[in-house]
C-alpha cells in the first residue's frame, strides 16, 4: 500500500564521476555513513560507520560465473547519482498502520575496464536505523544472461561481537537459536549433517537473520529483503577474522546458484544497526526494502 503515500519528497542530485572512484552518503540524521570506493585493483567496496566509528570494515562486492570472467576488479566509475526519500505509507496489517520510509540513496555505475566490458551498478539507501544495498545489472549488449555460482558480499565486523546464531542449513530454520561470540560459532556441529550433504552450503555457515550485540550495546542485524527470483543466502562465517561473507543456497545437482536474464536485480542485503533491542524490533527498514503491495484493494 505504499502508492498512498501522506508525503513523497524524492531530489536526485546527478553527478559526473568519470575520474571520481570515492563516494558517500550519510542517513538522514547524519549518524549512519556509507563509503565507497575501489581499491588498487579496482575492486569495489564499501565502509559502514556510525557516529564516525567504523562499524563495518572495508568490505568487497563482486560476482563468480559460470562460464565466465568473474566480475569483482578491473571496474571504473561511470557515475554516481544521490538522492533523498521521504514518505509515510499505510500497511495494511499489524499494529502500526503509518510507516515512515525516509532514507538516502547512492548509486554508482560501474564498467569493466577490460573486455567484456559489462556494466552494473551498486543501489545503497541508508536509513536512520540501517542500510540496503543490492547489485543492479541493466541492459546491455555485451551482457544477456548470467549464470552466477557465487555472489561475494562481505561483511567485515570490528570485534568479537556476542552473537545470536543458528546453522545455515538447507530447508529448516526451526534450529535453536545458540548465544556465543562470533569467534566460537561452529555450525557444523550444530547443523544436519545429511541436509548440508545435499547442498553447496559451506559448514561453517549461519542462516539469516543474525543478530550481534557489541560491547557498548550497539545491535547489529544482518538479513535480506525482495528476495525474489533469486536465491537465497546464508553467511559463511569467519571466525578468524571476524567476518561475513555471502554465500548463496544452491543444489549439490547444478553447478550455478541462480540463472538471470539481463536487466535484473538482487535482493536487497540488510544491516540494521541500533542501540538497543527495542529499537531493532521496532525498525521498519525490511519492510520498506520489500517490493509495495501488489494486490491492490485490501480493505477487505
């Protein structure tokens, strides 16, 4: 129901970025900032902070293929585009009827450098209590259809956060929630071993949501949103590191994860970031991220 909006302010603001390999943007109460640029071999990643503190680290984004180079270097900025969304919207069920979608939006187009050339973009809205972001691929010449093995999101964190986990498995999320620094997570453990013998799910692998609480009671939250036509990830963990990176649910029988034709999009990845608990259950983020209500009239 998000078509009856009360208030719908949208400004984009276009930039030429040619030579600019650095961007930002900050959430509408300037607490939230994301930075993004290319590294030396002009990978593309992102920094999350709050309050000016890192919160998530640099982090790199990229694809594998079949049949394919993989698509995570070589890039360039072809342009950045910024703008600023504000709206109340009414959802037709729960116990909040008003819901508030206000947010900063950064887009920056990319290009190979070298043959084939292929184009897409990385979509980033920063709210007051969280980020999307997610991989848009528009039409192309050089680009028709893609079979993707692997989609590389990172999620590099900045301490040993207490961590609230179940195992990656496969088809059943009625695991119990286990409470363990994100150093001690062993899934493998935890997990049915004959389930994840039937998938590309590494062992050492957590299902989404997964929540992580800091030593000065900042709340993390890391999940999805519009998954459709696409599939589902869990996170590979690495306890080393202290790290996070996508990892897509695939079958043992197919040697890709998800087959797309161009133009398409990915769902939404989501880190909703709080000071407390009650501030986590409360935030909307995921739900303004999922596509509006499609069926129309609901009064019903």
């Amino acid at each position: 129901m998000k078509k009856l909006s009360l208030l719908c302010i949208s400004i984009l603001v276009f930039y030429s970025c040619q030579k600019k390999e650095e961007s930002e943007i900050f959430s509408p109460n300037n607490k939230l900032k994301i930075e993004f640029g290319l590294h030396k071999n002009k990978a593309p990643f992102y920094v999350v902070k709050r309050n000016n503190e890192i919160v998530i680290d640099t982090s790199y984004l990229g694809f594998e293929f079949k049949g394919a180079k993989a698509l995570k270097s070589d890039l360039s900025v072809l342009n950045v585009e910024k703008s600023t969304f504000n709206e109340t919207w009414k959802m037709p069920w729960g116990e909040q009827e008003n819901v508030l979608n206000n947010y900063n939006k950064l887009r920056v187009s990319l290009r190979e450098t070298i043959a084939p050339n292929r184009k897409f973009s990385i979509v980033f809205k920063v709210y007051n209590d969280g980020v999307g972001f997610r991989y848009e691929f528009p039409k192309q010449e050089n680009l028709k259809e893609v079979y993707i093995t692997e989609e590389h999101t990172e999620f590099n964190l900045t301490e040993d956060y207490k961590t609230f986990w179940i195992p990656g498995d496969w088809d059943i999320y009625e695991h119990l929630y286990n409470t363990t620094p994100l150093s001690k997570i062993d899934a493998l453990s935890k997990a049915n071993h004959s389930n994840l013998a039937q998938t590309s799910i590494p062992n050492n692998a957590v299902n989404t949501p997964v929540t992580l609480v800091g030593k000065n009671g900042l709340h993390l939250s890391f999940h999805e949103a519009a998954l459709v036509d696409y599939s589902g990830m869990t996170l590979g963990v690495d306890t080393e590191n202290l790290n996070f990176k996508s990892v897509l649910v695939g079958s043992k029988n197919n040697d890709y994860k998800v087959k797309r034709m161009v133009p398409f999009h990915t769902p939404w990845r989501t880190i909703q970031i709080t000071e407390n608990a009650p501030d986590l259950i409360s935030s909307k983020l995921i739900v303004n991220l999922n596509e509006p209500n499609k069926l129309g009239d609901v009064s019903w």
